[in-house]
C-alpha cells in the first residue's frame, strides 16, 4: 500500500512539474532575430584570425543552435532577411529590413526583435529604425568585432544579451537600441569608434546601461524623439532621395559636391573639421548648389561628439544652409533621406535635425 501511494504521489509531482514546465515555457517571451550577415555570421581559416576572415557565411539557424542558452530566456526564431557584408547596405536593403521589423512588431505573439548586423554601417541601420518604426516593442541590433570561429569571439555573448534585451519589458519605449560589449547604447548616438577591438561602439554621451548576466541596468534615457513618437512611418515610405557625404579637410576643392549635385543628390552632408567649418574654396560652390535646390547640411566629421552650431563658423541663415546638429555625417544623411522623404522645406528640415 505505501509503495503504491509513493507511486501515485511521484506520478502527480510529474504532472505537476511539467504543467509547470509548460507553463513558464508559455509565459517566455518571443523574439525574432533578423540575420543580415556581418562578422557576427563570419568566419575565418583559423582560430588566430580576428580581423582576416569572410563575413556573412554562418546562415540564423546556426546562430541560434549555438546558443542553447537562449532557450531559458525566450523563445526565440530566425529569419535570414540578407546575407551580406554590411558595408554594402543599401536604401533598398534599409526598406525591406524597416517594412519586415515593423510587420513583425504588430504581431501579438512578437514581444521584440533581435538584428545580426555587420558593425560598419550597423549604426546606420539602427538610426534608420529608430526614426521610422513606429512601435515601442523592443528593437536591438547586435554584431561583433571577431567571426565566431576566432579566440575570444564576442558574437555569441553579445546576441545571448541582445536577445536578453529584447524579452525585457523594461527596454520597451526606449528607442532602437545596440547591444554589443555588455552595453547597451541608443541606436540614436552610437557609433563605431574603432576597429579590431570589442570595445567598438561608443556613444558620446554615455550608455544607456548594461547587461550582465541577463539582467539590465538602466542608467539613463533618450531624450529625442524617436518610434513611437516619430512623424515618420515605414509604411508610407517606398523611397529614400539620394543623399551624399562630401569630406572637408585641408585643400578641400568643390569636385565632389559638384559631382554629387550632377549624379542627383538632392541633399550633400559636408563632412566638416572641427564646428562643421567649411573651406574657403568650397563655400562658393555650395551657395550656388543650394540656390539650385540642392540642400545643404553641415556635419562634423570629430570621432567623438562634433557638435555643430548654427551661424557659427558659417552663415547659415543667409545661405539656406542646415546643421546636423550632433549627429555624425552617415547618421545626418539617414535622417537627411528620411526627413527629404516628407519636406523639402529647409526650414523644416533644420526642425528635424534639432528633434531627432
């Protein structure tokens, strides 16, 4: 009889446990990870290449099987949008990945989207996201500075706390954001600030937290409009005008503004030294640019924070010129496209530069 009763309690702490299994398995968030290729999806010959390999050959699948550890955090599924190096992204390419992230975030059993990214225009795509998919569900872009077959590769941590991110409540409302070396940064600010190192992406302004272990710390919160209160949608843009990066520097001539202009740029960012400053030499080419509809958008090209003013260094007012504010020249040029998608207005683009 005792043997008997033993049976029967073991049998129901069996149910119990996997009723219980099964609950907390239902109650796991779900988090797609759209792959794009990149480092993070890299390999190398040998397990000593770091920075010599082929980017963009291990397919989503392989990622996430790599990691059984995600299993315990959400449940996870993946989507191979592109596979290509990311130094090759194109408007086209920004289009597709914007339309496929925001339709999955309107799905109810979508709780946040993961993006494997190649780290050299990976902040281009992550400020793009973060001007046009209006919705509040996590968005995280993740890469890595070394393939996954070298030493001390950081791919694998840095997905296993993009996806950690992405199921956390508490990272709704905060914009896009970019997970890489136990950080976690605003799409908005962060850029690449060095090659070869993990260390990579910096914001000049500071993280907006950590991750360790799964858990997110919170340290600050952006203070530009971005998703949900963005005036732009994905779902009304089929296009993006051409925009084109002009670098300033010592001995500057007008030959690339001039050819931009004659390809069919309707905006040029001048990548300026120091407060956006443009040379002498140029400045009569971009008047005349600008009195021919092409507009014009001082940047700063400093690594670390280029803040530029306006009217100082250039007269902007006087010639319809606009600042980029402390955005860096590929961020001033998403937001330039983007902004161009909806206003030709230069005095509504200089709006929008100091909003977002």
């Amino acid at each position: 009889m005792l043997q008997k009763d033993l049976r029967c309690w073991l049998v129901t702490m069996v149910s119990l446990l996997a009723l219980s299994s099964a609950s907390l398995a239902a109650g796991k968030p779900n988090v797609v990870i759209l792959a794009t290729g990149g480092t993070i999806a890299g390999a190398g010959a040998d397990a000593t290449n770091s920075a010599t390999y082929q980017a963009a050959k291990v397919p989503v699948d392989k990622l996430i099987a790599g990691i059984p550890q995600l299993a315990a955090i959400a449940d996870v599924r993946g989507e191979q949008v592109f596979q290509i190096a990311s130094e090759s992204f194109t408007n086209a390419n920004l289009l597709t990945l914007g339309k496929r992230v925001a339709a999955l975030l309107r799905q109810g059993d979508v709780d946040g989207v993961v993006i494997t990214h190649g780290t050299d225009t990976l902040e281009e795509t992550a400020y793009f996201l973060n001007l046009v998919v209006r919705n509040d569900k996590p968005i995280v872009l993740v890469g890595s500075m070394r393939p996954g077959t070298a030493m001390s590769a950081d791919g694998m941590l840095n997905l296993y706390n993009a996806v950690s991110v992405a199921a956390s409540r508490d990272a709704r409302g905060k914009g896009v954001l970019v997970t890489m070396n136990d950080e976690i940064n605003s799409g908005r600010d962060v850029s690449k600030m060095v090659n070869l190192r993990p260390e990579a992406f910096k914001s000049p302004w500071g993280a907006l937290g950590m991750v360790v272990e799964g858990r997110n710390y919170w340290f600050r919160l952006p203070a530009k409009r971005h998703t949900i209160n963005s005036e732009f949608d994905i779902e009304k843009i089929d296009t993006l005008p051409l925009v084109e990066i002009a670098y300033g520097s010592g001995n500057a001539s007008d030959t690339a503004y001039r050819a931009f202009a004659a390809s069919g740029a309707k905006a040029i960012i001048h990548a300026g030294t120091g407060n956006g400053s443009v040379s002498s030499a140029v400045v009569p080419s971009l008047v005349d640019l600008r009195r021919k509809g092409v507009h014009i958008v001082r940047s700063s090209h400093v690594n670390a924070g280029g803040f530029v003013l306006r009217n100082a260094e250039q007269p902007d007012d006087k010639y319809d010129w606009v600042v980029a504010h402390d955005l860096n020249p590929q961020k001033a040029r998403i937001l330039a496209a983007v902004a161009l998608s909806k206003t030709q207005d230069s005095k509504e683009l200089q709006r929008i530069f100091w909003e977002y």
